[in-house]
C-alpha cells in the first residue's frame, strides 16, 4: 500500500495545478495593460498620421490646379496683347 501512495503522491505533484503568488499576477496583468495601452497610442497615431497626410495632399493638388490655372491665364493673356509678338521681350 505504501507504494501506492507514493505513486499518487507523485501523479498529484505532476499534474496538481501550480499556483502564483498574488504579486506576480498583478505585475503580469499590469504589463498586459500598459502593453495595450501602448498599442492602442499607436494605433491612434497611425491614423492621425494617415489623415494629415491625406489632408496635406488634397491641398498639394489644390495648389497645383491652381498654378496650372494662372499659367494658362498668363499665357491667354499674353498671345492677346495686341504688338506684341511671342518671340519679343520687354
């Protein structure tokens, strides 16, 4: 009978259930914590970063438009001046 009692003792000690201090466990979860707050920071960064940059486009084409408009409207300008030809300068 000894026998078997030492072999259950062992078979208990293999598969009982290890418990954590109480301490341990906090910090783990407090890491899991700042960790996700970290990712979320980033996340929010990430589409911040998206947005500012999908803004600073539009007004890049804006501005481009805008150019090309007054280039054109410079060069109506100039073939309609009437004496001057294009090859002159003043």
């Amino acid at each position: 009978m000894p026998v078997r009692s030492s072999e259950t003792r062992r078979i208990h000690s293999l598969l009982g259930q290890r418990r954590v201090s109480d301490v341990v466990m906090v910090i783990i979860l407090s890491v899991a914590l700042l960790a996700g707050m970290v990712g979320f920071a980033v996340h929010v960064v990430w589409i911040v970063a998206i947005v500012v940059l999908a803004l600073g486009l539009g007004y890049v084409v804006a501005n481009s438009r805008q150019d090309r408009r007054e280039a054109i409207d410079r060069h109506r300008e100039d073939q309609e001046r009437p004496g001057d030809s294009p090859g002159e300068s003043k």
